[in-house]
C-alpha cells in the first residue's frame, strides 16, 4: 500500500505526449516520439527513455542530485547518525540512469534493478524490495511505500533525519520531474510552429497560383488583389482556395 510522504504528492501523473494526443484526441497523425523513431511516445518514454539529449541531460543530473543527497547522509557529522553505505548504494540503484541516459523500467511487484543487494541482512533486504516493488514509475515519481522510511530508520537515520531527507530528495523529484517534461513540451512547441510555418507557406503559395490563373481567365487580376488575399489571414486564404478548386473542378466537369 502507498502512502503520503510530506513533500511528495500521491499522484502518477499524466504528462503531455504524442500517444495521449493521438489516441484520446486524435490531433495527430501518430503517437510516434518525433525524436526516437518507431517509438511510441508514452508518460514513460517522456520521462524515462527518451534521446533528447536535454532530456538525457536532466536525467543524469536528476539521479545526481539525488545520489548526493544520500551521500551525504552516509557521512558522521555532529548531532547526527550516519545511513549506511550499503543502503545508500542499494537505493542507487534504482536511482540511476544508464550509459544511454536512460531511466530503468521495471513493473511493481518486482525488484528490478535491485538484484541480490543486502543479501546478507534479511531485514534490510526485504525493506529495500519493498520500496523497489512499488515499480519504477513510482520510485522515480516520489510515491513511496511504508518500507521507505522503514529502511531508512533502520539503515542508520533517526526517524525525524529520515523525513528530512525524504523531503529533500522529494523536492528534486518535483523540480526535475518537470523539467524533462518540460524538455519535451518545449520541442512540441518549436516542432508545432515549425509545421503552421510550413502549412502557410503551402497555403499562400495555392493562394497565389489560383490568384494568377484568375488573372488569366478574367484577365483583370481576379476580383480581390493578391496584396489583400495574402494579407487576409489564413481562415479567409483556405476559403478561398477552397472556391476556386470547386470553381475549376465544376469548369473540368462541364468540359468533359
């Protein structure tokens, strides 16, 4: 069972991606992740997987910060207890992003990563599966399940310095959580404006082409000045392409 942690949200999360778009809303074309081709892009790929490299950037300096918040916990400083070595080694590895920049994915009820860390303490090893048994998703969203703060207790922390600790690391889930989301949000966009540019461009240059055949067939110029048309806005251009195809198709019909 999941509980809250001060500092840490109950929540999955529902991020912004191109299979969310496509599948729900249908504003795409396809769910593919425009930097990782054949890729779905999925909530977890965003976060996890993707080989954008800002993305990979934030995801490395996240496990990092992360990493650095539990090394220092493992040193003996005044007034406080010191976690131990092994267990900030085991959490690290479910902290930690591959040579490729990216997240491990495992599914709850499994270790994952873990592998046979603690073997030799039983107690220890059963607490720190319990946390990796939430799920990846989990681990790495800041959803911790009761043998988190149990393990830091019983890995050397006080239960008030385990809170504290939690509350920090939480905070770096939030920032950078968001910041590869951001990554991603930031690219749909330029991709976005990219593509309205290239749909103008096509627009106007359909625009001029029937503006000139007109020209031709009236031999006035058309009725509305090409100055105008193109300045009119792209709802009035579409129309007016719209008119003159149903104009010169009803022409080729009559023709034929």
């Amino acid at each position: 069972m999941l509980e809250r942690v001060r500092g840490v949200k109950f929540m999955w999360g529902l991020f912004a991606c191109n299979e969310l778009l496509h599948r729900r809303f249908g504003r795409l074309d396809s769910s593919s992740c425009s930097c990782c081709t054949g890729t779905d892009e999925t909530p977890w790929h965003v976060i996890g997987e993707c080989n954008d490299a800002d993305a990979v950037d934030t995801r490395t300096r996240w496990a990092d910060r992360m990493w650095d918040v539990l090394q220092k916990e493992t040193a003996v400083q005044k007034g406080k207890t010191a976690l131990r070595v092994d267990v900030a080694n085991a959490v690290r590895r479910l902290w930690k992003v591959d040579a490729d920049g990216r997240i491990p994915a495992w599914a709850p009820g499994t270790t994952g990563p873990l592998g046979t860390c603690l073997s030799e303490d039983v107690e220890l090893r059963q607490l720190m599966e319990g946390v990796a048994e939430a799920g990846s998703w989990a681990v790495w969203m800041g959803v911790f399940s009761k043998s988190w703060m149990k393990l830091l207790v019983a890995g050397g922390l006080t239960f008030k310095r385990a809170r504290i600790v939690t509350g920090k690391i939480s905070a770096i889930i939030t920032e950078c959580r968001c910041a590869v989301a951001k990554v991603r949000h930031e690219r749909a966009a330029k991709e976005g404006a990219e593509a309205a540019k290239r749909r103008q461009e096509q627009l106007e240059k359909e625009v001029r082409e029937y503006h000139e055949r007109d020209g031709r067939q009236m031999g006035s110029g058309g009725k509305q000045p090409l100055d105008q048309l193109l300045a009119s806005g792209a709802a009035h251009q579409r129309c007016y392409v719209r008119r003159r195809k149903r104009v010169e198709d009803d022409r080729a019909k009559v023709g034929s």
